[in-house]
C-alpha cells in the first residue's frame, strides 16, 4: 500500500479505518472496471479509492460541484472558512482537491466531474465495480444518489456509504435509511 505522506494532513471527515476499507474494496473492484465516488470535497476519500485503483491502471470519476454541503456552509457546525468562496458566498473546495490530487501523484487516475450528481446520472452509461456515496446527507440528497446510481453497478460490485450509523445518537439518519432500503432490495445483500 502506498498511500501519501500527506494524507493525514488532508482535510476531510473520513477515519483512517474508514480510508483502508475502501482501498481494499477499490483494489478487488479495480479488476473488475472504473469506480465512482459522491462527495470529493478535499480528496481524502479520493486518495484512498484512487492510490488502489492505480494498481490496475482503473479510473475513478470523482463527483461534486465543489460548494459544499449544507452543515460546511458558513455557520454551521462544519464551515471551514480557508474554503470560502467571497464570490459564491459558499465553499469552493475543487482549488484543494485539485492540489491533494496533484500531491498524490493521481491526476492519471481520478476524473473529476464539477457537477450535481443527480445530473452526472442522467446519462450515465459506463458499469461500474463500485460506487461510493458520500454526498448530500438530507433524506432527499441520500435517496436520490441511492435510486440514481444503484442500477449502474455490476453484479458482483460493491456499493460503499459513508457515515452509517445505526444509533440515532451517532449522527443522522439518510446514509443508514438508504443501507436499510439497499439491503430490502434483493440486489444488494
Ligand atoms: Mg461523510
């Protein structure tokens, strides 16, 4: 595993348990065809699933249009103000992105796509070995990457959320309600 020196200083919300779970997905799925991710913001996520990709010379299309989710906004609990945006008035997290990527020496292998990712679906045709959903986390956001991108992966792949929380006081409910609607499903166990 070679993972970069400066992983650890890239800002993000994933644990580092997290990031090799999905290394070693992405390196059994990397065999298999390209990988999608939702929800770049700084790359750390990106890293992970890309330094494992690599290995097969896979693609990963990393999805995000880069201004932020509601709680990064300015005032709430996850506002990061080196990431404000005067012009925007939001966050502009693609510039950090952009330079973690160049960092970790994976401009070869991740394909960033600046958009909505209801929109990316759209017309959406390549299969793919695994999706991560790390997007929006209203109900509504969660479902509708749930319900758009679930069709386009193969059998056989591997469909990842972040923040799962089976507690109610861990964190918020959409990215479990939409593990819970995937496994009564009788595609995904
Ligand atoms: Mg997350």
């Amino acid at each position: 595993m070679k993972l970069p020196s400066h992983l650890n200083s890239v800002k993000g919300f994933l644990d580092h348990d997290e990031g090799i779970c999905l290394y070693n997905h992405a390196l059994s799925s990397s065999k298999k065809g390209p990988i999608l991710e939702i929800g770049s913001y700084c790359g750390k996520s990106t890293i992970y699933l890309a330094t494992a990709a690599k290995e097969y010379n896979c693609s990963v299309y990393s999805v995000d249009h880069h201004t932020g989710s509601e709680e990064n906004q300015v005032g709430w609990e996850y506002h990061d103000i080196e990431l404000f945006d005067e012009e925007t008035g939001k966050i502009n997290s693609f510039p950090e992105f952009m330079r973690n990527l160049r960092k970790a020496n994976l401009l070869d292998t991740v394909i960033p796509i600046v958009s909505d990712s209801s929109l990316v679906s759209r017309d959406w045709k390549i299969p793919l070995s695994m999706v991560f959903i790390d997007g929006g986390h209203t109900m509504e956001a969660a479902f509708n990457d749930f319900n758009n991108w679930k069709d386009k992966i193969i059998k056989g792949g591997i469909l990842a959320i972040h923040d799962v929380f089976p507690n109610p006081d861990d964190g918020g409910r959409p990215p479990f309600e939409i593990y819970r609607k995937a496994l009564s499903e009788k595609n995904f166990k």
